[in-house]
C-alpha cells in the first residue's frame, strides 16, 4: 500500500471497530397495515397511555457494528478508509 500523500509505503493498517445505536423506523408496509389507522386509535385512547404503547409498540433500537480499515501513514502521518 501507498500514502496517497506522500507516497510512502511504510503503511500500517488498523481495525476499527464502531458501533452505533439506531432507531428502527416504521416501514412502507407498516404504515399501509397498521399506521393509518392505529395512529388515530392511538389518540383516542391516549387516556391509556404510555402502558400501551410500551407493550405493542415499543421503541426498537438496533446497534449496528461498523468495522472500518484505516491505513496510517508512518512517514506523514495521513490517515485515510481503506
Ligand atoms: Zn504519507
């Protein structure tokens, strides 16, 4: 590998790891089965609130792991996405 920078070789390859916390959101068919007309219902009945929804609905996150490959140049320091 060479530095796009400098065009050095001495190049050293690192893993990084990410991971990051991401909500789920509704699809298409979700809102054509259910979003039409739960939402209002969901209104209506807003006196019996947040129990409900947290038992039907509840708030999905997903984590999603990123593995990245960052080169580092050892000669002028320039990182760059392999
Ligand atoms: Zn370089």
């Amino acid at each position: 590998m060479k530095c796009p920078k400098c065009g050095s070789t001495d190049v050293s390859v690192q893993f990084i790891t990410e991971t990051q916390l991401k909500e789920q959101h509704h699809g298409i068919f979700w809102w054509l089965l259910i979003g039409w007309w739960w939402i209002p219902i969901k209104w209506i009945f807003f006196t019996i609130p947040a129990l409900i929804v947290k038992i039907f609905a509840p708030k999905r996150y997903k984590m999603k792991t990123i593995h990245r490959k960052m080169a580092v140049c050892q000669n002028c320091g320039k990182s760059w996405q392999v």
